[in-house]
RNA sequence: GGUGCGGUAGUUCAGUUUGGUUAGAAUGCCGGCCUGUCACGCCGGAGGUCGAGGGUUCGAGCCCCUUCCGCACCGCCA
C-alpha cells in the first residue's frame, strides 16, 4: 500500500493516528534542527515535520509513514492547517530535476516554458480545478441527457471532404492511392444520418477539427456537445437544452438561471447590441438617431446611412485626451470606424459635444434623450452603413462595458438569439452562402421566398436557427433542419453548387432523405467555451490538457513535425517545400 | 495575409529614448547558520551565444536590414 491517504483529508479529528501519505515535495523549510516539508497530490498539501536529516527536493515523489499531530503553530489559509504529519520514515520514490517553473498557484513561468513541461503546469491547483470543472460539466451533461432518453453514439473521425464552411483537415489514405479523408468539422450530416435511422435522441461530446488560424478560444481540434432530435420544433429543442445548461449551471456552480430564458430575434440583438451575440450583463444598447441628426449640414452625417450612438455612464467628465484615444481605438483597422462623434451630458444637464455649430442644445437633449442618457453620461455616435455601423458600436460598446467593470466574470447572463436569416448575401464572390449551414431550413411561412429567384426574396427568409449565448459568447447553436431531398436540392441550388458536386459531396444524404427521413432538428455546443465561462476565463486552453498554440503547434510533443520520405512514399505524396 | 506588443541569468523582468568600464534586480539553484516555519529568516556563492544572421561604427543588448519564435487581435472560423 502506497498511501492510506491523500494530502487533502488529514483534519485535527484524525491526530494520533498512524498515516502513509505519497506525493511531490512541494516545498522544503530547514530550520536547523527541524525540516518542515509541504507534501503536495491533486487532493491538497500537508506540512510534515521531522527532527531528522532528510535529503529531498521540490517535485521528488516521496512517501512517508507518520503520526498525524496538531501543530503548535496552526495555519488558517489550508484546509490541513491544524494538523502536519510527524515523520517515523521517508522513502524516495523517485528525485526530480528541479522543475523550470514553480508548481504553485500562481506560477513564476510564462505561457512558452509552461507549455513546454505542461505536464508540470497540470500540477497545479488552478489547472487541476480547471480539469475538474471540465469533468464535472461532462458528467452533468451525460446524466442530464441520458434522463432525457438520448443516446451517446459515436461517428467516424475519416470522413469525406465538404465543400461549405471550413478549412478541413486531411489524411491521405494509403490503400487508396492520391485519395483523402478528411476530420469531421463537426458530426452534422451523421448526426442527421442518425435521425434518419430512427435513433431519435442522440448525443455525442466529441471532437472537431477545423483548419483554421486560433485564437484565445479557438483550437484546431476542440469538443462540442452535438445533440439531434427528431419529430420536434424549434420550441422542444431550445426548451430540452436550456434544460442541460440550468442543470449544468445548478450542479457544477450552485447558480440559477431564468426559467425560461430570456429570447432575442437576430434583428434586435443586431439593432440594438450590433452583435450577433450581445452581452447583456449590461445595459448601454444601441439606438439610432438617424432621424434626428441627418438634414442639419452636418455632411458627415448627411452622408451616412446610418447613425448610431450608445451612452457610456458616467463619462461625460473624460478629459480631451481620452476622447481622443477613444477616437484612435475605433479607427483602428481592427474597428475601422472613420471617427467618432461625442456628446457630454454634464451633471448639471448641460449638453457639450462636437458638433456643437451644427446643432442646437435642444437637438442634441433629443438625441441625449433617445439614448437614454443621464446626467453626468456621455454619448458616443458612429456612422457608417448600417450593419457595419451598428457592429463598430458593438465592438465600442463591449470595450465601454470592459472599462467601466460592466463584465464581472461571475455574473451569468444567458440567452437564445432566435430568427436568423437562412442566407447571407456575400459581395465578392457574388453568391449566397448558408449562415448557419446548408442543412438549415427556411422557416416555413418564408418558404415561399425560399424558392423564388430573387435576390431580395432570398435575402429575407429566415430559418428557425438558434444560438445560445453567454456574456457575449457564443456557446452553442443549432436549428431545425431540411428533411426532404428536394428542398435540399434546392438549397444547394440557391447555394450555387452545381448538381453535380452536390450529388458528388452530399449525395449520401440527399438520397438517405428519400427514405423517410423524420422532421428534426438540433445544435451543438462548444464544450471547451463552455468550460471556460463556467471558470470565469476567456482563454479555452487551461481547460484542454493538451492545448496547441497560436501556430497549431504542440510545443511539448513538438507536432506537427516532418515524415519520413518512406512514409511519404507509401501515401503516394511529394513535398513541394523547399529546404 | 494584416495590426500591435514581446524575446536579456533556470524563471519573471529592468536596462534600448541619448551606442562607451566588468549587463543588473527579484526569485529559483548551491553552500553555511538557524527547533515552529508555512512567500521562513540571515550570510555567502555560482549562473548570460542579450532569439538568430548580416550591416553601420574605433566600439552595438541599444542604431539599420533580414529572419525565426511567443502572445493578443483583424481577416478567416458554414
């Protein structure tokens, strides 16, 4: 026997018995006669103590027989602070070089040299909770669904190359000669596969891969929650899966959500948080006052579309020059807004901006009014075309929100985005493309324009797609899906995929939905941005063991790397990079 | 593909504006002292291709060019 217990249990009710405790030297205290040594595994730390001479390091695994004793010194911030074991014997169960980084809570080592040991940086408390919370979510979520009657099925990971969405990642078949598989960006076409099956509730938390450039929370290879239900509307499925999130949220954090949740149609979150995925943990929405400002010859906004504008609370006291860094920050290429207009509403309600020669007091108190300013606030106007105004306003109004500590991380606001548009018009390639994916379908009442040729039909036909959004996050999102092979057909028509590659790509599944294919529906969540709001984190990689970084390199295992010319050979490939 | 920030002891950083003696600090590591520490304390010590390559200069961590790497963001991610 190795240990009768963990670094984490021993409490003052278990003094003078005899113990084995195992695990990694966390920290050595010598002083002279005596040696106090922090005892550390993923269960806690307990202080031992010994009179003897004892030859250990950080991180050796030792194992020591011991009675448990109160301490004459007791010490409030551990759990095991009452008590520290007396050592009778240690035993080194293996020494350690001295680790690049410190093991603690808050580590000394940067993100480079901790990725590199990250199995030394998964010793840690923070990554270890991280761990667990991932834990505890999937198991909450199996539980949760399982009681729902779905069942967890697995599909394949060497697929088929898809047209739409993606970069996929590929793998050369060897028995196969010149052909690929390719990673499933997600298990959807299987997924509805299934339901033609008669599988009617299916799961899976499984993995994706997408061959795209990363981000804080985005990996090459990541895990969603994918769900599919058949013989349901829009109304089940929002209603089955905000279910799963009010359990995961009561279980694995104690905190309650809204019964129901609140809903949002695309078109006011757009119009009035110019984001597809608002945050609303806090006010500061989106108003337009197009109509109040435009005729005056102000040309700049005679000019535009479109004029917008939030007001930020409490700001009306910011100096010139912080103005004029909130000017440079919109007109950064990455907000690319022209400029910035401002109004102040003073604590005494007079009203400042500058535009002043342009507008009288009272037009500018009206515009102050529609956006529900305040004494003391200040308004903030951008103007532009209308979406990508009412985007730059969101940007603007998430980073407001940010400085003004409007996103406590510990506050959960959750909602469905609901009534998205099937299709998004796409100026330089000059087609339509899916802005869910291909297999959504239209909203029935808009089916009408669905099949029409027009471009303004087209562009209004909405589907009943849904996103499940958190603090401005995007957790997951779904819709009910196309179950008739013709109007699949037409979709990939509307998509300009000619019938060929569309029976080439997809023709397994248009003709499975010649064979009975059930009305269904369902979405997928990512699991892993699911992880890290529940933690309060914006950064997915703490909760994945192994993450890549930004280059889609594993700096530990050193992957992706080269292959031998044998290898290439026998999957019939030639690099064409140049050494 | 683009923008910004960064790369200097094992580690985290200062030093670069204005080129000039032997490149510093903290922490970690090693040695000594210390019987109630828990960020232990005190004394001493070792430890550097200043990311790489080229250039300017009497002289480069610092200036110029090229390049590699990391992080954040934009594009991209149906």
């Amino acid at each position: 026997m190795y240990r009768s217990n963990t670094c984490g249990e021993l409490r003052i009710s278990d003094a003078g018995r005899k113990v084995t405790l195992a695990g990694w030297v966390q920290k050595v205290r010598k002083l002279g006669g005596m040696t106090f040594i922090d005892l550390r595994d993923r269960y806690g730390i307990t202080q031992l103590v010994t009179e003897q001479a004892v030859e250990v390091g950080r991180e050796w695994v030792i194992q020591v027989v011991g009675e448990v004793v109160e301490r004459q010194a007791k010490n409030a911030k551990m759990p095991t602070g009452d008590i520290e074991v007396k050592i009778d014997t240690v035993t080194v169960l293996n020494k350690a070089q001295t680790p690049p980084f410190t093991i603690e809570e808050v580590s000394d080592g940067g993100e480079d040299i901790r990725a590199k040991y990250r199995y030394l940086d998964l010793r840690r408390a923070p990554l270890q909770r991280a761990l667990a919370l991932r834990h505890r979510l999937a198991q909450e979520i199996r539980t949760y669904l399982d009681g729902q009657g779905f069942m967890e099925i697995e599909t394949p990971y060497l697929i088929k190359s898809t047209p739409e969405g993606a970069r996929d990642f590929v793998v050369p078949s060897r028995m196969n000669p010149g052909e690929f598989y390719a990673l499933p960006q997600s298990p959807q076409t299987f997924k509805q596969l299934l339901m033609v099956a008669g599988y009617d509730r299916y799961f899976q938390i499984v993995r994706c891969f997408r061959d795209e450039d990363l981000r804080a929370d985005r990996q090459p290879e990541f895990t969603q929650i994918d769900c599919e239900m058949s013989f349901v509307e829009q109304e089940d499925v929002l209603n089955t899966f905000e279910g799963m999130m009010r359990s995961m949220f009561k279980n694995a954090l104690g905190v309650d959500i809204p019964n129901p949740l609140p809903r949002m149609s695309w078109y006011d979150a757009m119009d009035n948080y110019g984001s597809d995925k608002p945050d609303v943990r806090f006010g500061m929405k989106i108003h337009e006052i197009t109509d109040l400002v435009q005729g005056c010859g102000f040309s700049v906004f005679d000019s535009s579309a479109y004029i917008g504008a939030i007001a930020v609370e409490g700001c009306a006291e910011y100096t010139r020059k912080q103005i004029d860094e909130l000017t440079e920050w919109v007109k950064r290429p990455q907000v690319g807004a022209k400029g910035l207009i401002y109004i102040k509403v003073a604590a005494d309600g007079s009203i400042k901006s500058s535009v002043d020669k342009f507008y009288t007091p009272e037009q500018l108190k009206a515009v102050a009014e529609r956006v529900e300013a305040k004494a003391g606030d200040l308004v903030l106007v951008l103007c532009g075309a209308k979406r990508k105004t009412q985007t730059q306003l969101g940007v603007l109004r998430i980073e407001m929100g940010g400085r003004l500590g409007l996103r406590d991380p510990k506050v959960f606001a959750p909602l469905w985005i609901v009534d998205f548009p099937l299709l998004e018009w796409d100026d330089e390639t000059q087609r339509f493309y899916a802005m869910h994916h291909p297999f959504t379908a239209p909203k029935p009442e808009h089916e009408k324009w669905f099949y029409s040729d027009k471009k303004e039909d087209l562009e209004r036909v909405c589907a009943n797609a849904y996103d499940f959004v958190l603090n401005g996050t995007e957790l997951g999102g779904g819709s009910i899906r196309i179950h008739n092979a013709d109007m699949q057909s037409r979709m990939f028509e509307v998509l300009g995929i000619s019938k060929e590659d569309a029976e080439y790509k997809f023709g397994f599944i248009i003709n499975a939905f010649k064979f009975g294919a059930p009305p269904h529906g369902g979405l997928a969540f990512g699991f892993d941005r699911v992880c890290a709001l529940f933690g309060g984190q914006e950064t997915i990689r703490d909760y994945i063991a192994f993450p890549k970084n930004n280059q889609g390199r594993d700096v530990m295992i050193d992957s992706p790397s080269k292959i031998d010319q044998e290898q290439m050979d026998e999957l019939f490939l030639q690099s064409t990079v140049k050494e």
